[in-house]
C-alpha cells in the first residue's frame, strides 16, 4: 500500500505485507481507508485504517466457524506453455499435504489465474484430498482453443514433474468463461 501525491509525484510506502488488500476505498471525510483484507489463505474480512495505515481496525468476523477448520495453503507456481512463454498459477495443496506423494488434481479455468486468497471450491476439493490448480494461459484472440491445450497441458505436466499431480487422476473445471475453456479443453 502506497500513498501517492498527485501534486509531487512523491510515493511514500505505507506498508506491505502478505495479506491480500482489496476494495481500499477513502471515506468520504478523507480521514481514513475501508477495504477487505484476508490473510492466511482465510477468507476476507472488513477494516478500516488510518490515513498513514499504521492503525486497522477490524470491523468484521464473517466466518468465524472457519477459524479451527483447514483450509489449503497456496503457492504461486511458474511453468511454460508449449510455446516457451512462461506463465504463472496458483496452487492449493491437500489439506494434510505430504511431500511425494501424487494427489488428484482439478484445474479451475478462467481467463488467468487467481490471486491466492481464499477459494471455497478449492477449500471443499482440498479437504478431500484433491490439489487444486488456477493457471493462467497465453490467450491469443481467434485461437482460444488453442491456448488452453498449450496452457493446461503444460501446467499439467509441471505440476505431475513436480511430483504433486497424479497422472491418472487429473480434472478440470470453469464456470463462466471458465466453462467455455473446460468444454474447449477437453474436446482436444
């Protein structure tokens, strides 16, 4: 989060951290911000901050039965499609992940891959032992079809050289455009 001054051109960092931000609007006196804010993977919740974002305030607890349930911890993943261009996706690990061993894995497509805030599809399939993939494709315009198979397929096998992607139980899902991907992917 940084504050810009229009007039200077100064930029003066008010903080960073790995929580996720979202929606920072100033209130209308200007004496201060509201936004989402998630961390942990959890899902987000309502503050306010001061002007200088030193003092939040948490004005809501959404879901407070999720605080003793496991949700999956996320990890941005690079790959590159057939084409070499390398791309990025977000992977949400089995809850209970254990290294070396191969899950079954759905892909959830949509135009690019997601941030890594809390996912309620992703949370109910990795808490059924299932790794969840959100990648990003290099989508050309007239040739959509075309991208998926290079974007997935590729994800796929870095995910299955990684040792995370079983191989033989592997899925995918969209809604929206995302569907149109999943019917287009699977036809190829």
């Amino acid at each position: 989060i940084v504050s810009a001054d229009p007039r200077s051109g100064t930029i003066t960092p008010l903080g960073r951290d790995n929580r996720l931000y979202g929606g920072v609007q100033m209130v209308r006196d200007g004496s201060g911000f509201v936004m989402t804010l998630a961390a942990d993977d959890r899902p987000a919740d309502l503050f306010a901050a001061d002007p200088s974002f030193k003092k939040m305030t948490r004005l809501t607890e959404l879901n407070p039965w999720l605080g003793a349930k496991a949700v999956p911890r996320s990890e941005l993943v690079s790959y590159r499609d057939v084409d070499g261009k390398q791309l990025y996706g977000v992977l949400r690990y089995p809850v209970g992940y254990e290294k070396g061993r191969k899950y079954p894995t759905v892909f959830e497509l949509y135009e690019t891959f997601f941030d890594n805030g809390f996912n309620s599809r992703a949370a109910l399939l990795a808490n059924h032992g299932y790794a969840v993939f959100h990648p990003s494709v290099n989508l050309v315009v007239g040739r959509p079809g075309e991208a998926w198979v290079k974007g997935v397929t590729s994800a796929a096998n870095r995910l299955i050289d990684l040792g995370i992607a079983d191989p033989d139980r592997l899925g995918v899902h969209g809604t929206s455009y995302g569907g149109y991907a999943t019917a287009l992917l699977i036809t190829q």
